[in-house]
C-alpha cells in the first residue's frame, strides 16, 4: 500500500463489543468466520490483539438492521 492509498480505520475488539452488544467470543467468531474483517497485531502469538476494520463493523450493522425492520404490507401477505 502506497501513502496515496487511504488506511482503513480499525477498531479494538472492546470497541466492536459494544457497538454490536456481543462478547468477545462472538467478535473472534465473527472475524474467524468471515463476517467481520480484520488481523491479529501479531498473527504468531495465539491470544493476540485484535483489529477489526470498521467499514466491516457498520457493514454488518447495517445488515442487522435491515433484517430487523418489520415486514411490508405486500411482504406480509397484504393487500
């Protein structure tokens, strides 16, 4: 990556917990199952810290949120 090229902003593991209301091991299940995006500071250390990028997060909330809205009439089954 270039100095052109924009960085991705990051968030800590307790940052993602309480943007999405979740524990620490569904953040590390979101990441390891692809859901969420992100890396370990140091990838050769078991427990390492984690950094999950944020477009990911509010990509995933977004996704949630539409899921949550109430049906449509014409969803419904309504006329």
């Amino acid at each position: 990556m270039d100095s052109l090229t924009p960085k991705r902003e990051t968030l800590t593991t307790s940052e993602v917990m309480e943007l999405l209301d979740v524990s620490r091991p569904t953040v590390t299940r979101l990441l390891a199952s692809g859901v969420l995006e992100g890396y370990k500071i140091n990838p050769h250390i078991r427990n390492s810290h984690l950094r999950i990028y944020r477009d990911s997060v509010e990509q995933f909330l977004e996704e949630r949120n539409q899921s949550k809205d109430p049906p449509t009439l014409l969803e419904a089954g309504g006329s």
